[in-house]
C-alpha cells in the first residue's frame, strides 16, 4: 500500500498500562457511535480513517493533531521541553525539531514517560472537548484515531474498538520505506531504531485480543477497505448518507505523528 488519499498520523507509546473501565460519567452516549481506531505504528491506520471520512463522510478526531498542539510554540510544555532539552532541540526556524526530539525518547523509556505525562492529558482533553461539541443527533458516528488509545487509557472515550494489524515484517518494511521517503540521506532510522518505534507501544496482539472488530491490512488496498465495509455495516447504529464507497481506492502514505520521523 504505496499510492495516497492523504491526512494525517501514527505515534509512539509506553506499554504494559491497565486499560480504562468506563466510568457512569465518562461512558459516550449509547445513541452515539464512538469508533476508536488504533494498532501498531505504520499499519493502515491513516489508509482507515482517510476512506472513512471520504467513502462514509464520518467525523474524524485525529490525537496526533491533539499532541501537536500540545508542543506548540505558546504551549507550556513546549517551553518545558526547551528547559529539559536546551535549544539544540529547536530547529532553525523555531520550532520544535520532532525527529530529534523522537530519537531521545526513543532511545530512553524515562524520557518518553516524561514526555507523554504532559501531552495525553492534553490530548484527552481536547477528544472530549471535541466530542461534546459533536452531538449524536447530527453526528451519530465519530471516529478518534488514536495510536496509544490503551496506553493512554482512552478506551472509555469510545464505544467500541477496532485495531488494524498487518505481519511484523510488513510493518517493519512500511516504516524504513516511509522514513526513506521523508528523511535526508544520512540520518535515516536503522533497523534498530525503525524497531525501538514498534516496542514501545503496547504489542499488537494484546491490542487484538481487546478489539471489537479488527482489520487485517496484510493483503490488498480492496481487501483491507472491504473488511471496513463490513465492520462499519455491521453495527452501525444509524444510517448516514453517502454511505457507498468511492469508485477508486487509494492507499494513503500515511504521515508521521509527533514523535515519529
């Protein structure tokens, strides 16, 4: 999957979090359907949302976005990641240099944690924000694409799940190919590194195993878009128009989260 639709994605992550229990007051409405979709760094999950929102014109809420936000210029832990890092952190223009930033957290789990304190609640905050102001009446279905959606203990945001895999190899493929893509000859990510990327984010099959319907992105573009036909007919609560999908299918690149390169 090589061609493009275009939007947005893919993150990073710290593993071994117990998942969130829906609380009376957290749970989404039951006239509302909450789809969040997750799995592993460089698995589709740009390809899914992207086709959702044209072939289904489905809301989506994007918590790579969210984390963007989060480091902005006049954000506060922008300046606590300056404090932290020094200025070598920033690039020419100002800004944040996110592959830099990404090859320090990476390579240190303390450091990552350190990081992610301060962006999730962020994050959370803005999806529940973003889904009050989304009522079910106009809006019956929502998708949040969120790639640490268990490690960050979002699962009670949503009403069900949907985790896309693919084989480890084709992800380990996909992530070299798209690093090769974006990143300047010389300072591209080794095996090793593309590998320290998959480990820190919770292991697909413990995704799998909490899922409600999971997609398997190791075939075809039409095979992996046909398994998202079914699910979204499956248990849709509410019909919504345009629902036929669209006469030609592209993959999309896919884009790098905040900490990826």
């Amino acid at each position: 999957m090589s061609q493009s639709l275009n939007t947005l994605r893919e993150q990073r992550g710290s593993t071994d979090l117990k998942l969130t229990q829906p609380s009376a007051s957290q749970t989404p409405s039951h006239d509302q359907r909450v789809i969040g979709l997750t799995g592993g760094i460089g698995m589709g999950k740009t390809t899914v949302s992207d086709y959702l929102a044209s072939a289904y014109q489905l809301t989506i809420l994007d918590a790579d976005l969210y984390a963007r936000e989060a480091v902005g210029p006049d954000s506060d832990v922008f300046q606590e990641i300056v404090e932290r890092y020094g200025v070598g952190i920033l690039l020419a223009n100002g800004d944040l240099d996110r592959r830099r930033l990404g090859k320090i957290i990476f390579s240190s789990s303390a450091e990552r944690l350190w990081l992610e304190q301060r962006i999730h609640p962020y994050v959370r905050d803005r999806m529940e924000s973003q889904l009050q102001a989304l009522p079910a009446e106009a809006y019956p279905t929502v998708v949040l694409v969120v790639p640490l959606l268990f490690e960050a203990r979002m699962t009670d945001l949503v009403t069900e799940v949907w985790v896309i895999q693919c084989a480890s190899v084709q992800q380990v493929e996909r992530l070299l190919e798209r690093d090769a893509k974006t990143s300047p000859e010389g300072d591209r990510l080794s095996l090793e590194q593309v590998q320290a990327r998959i480990n820190s984010q919770m292991a697909i099959e413990k995704k799998v195993a909490c899922a409600h319907v999971v997609l398997d992105n190791s075939s075809t573009l039409d095979d992996l878009l046909s398994q998202v036909d079914r699910a979204i007919a499956g248990t849709r609560q509410t019909p919504q128009a345009d629902a036929s999908p669209p006469a030609s299918r592209q993959a999309s690149p896919g884009k790098s989260g905040l900490l990826q390169p």
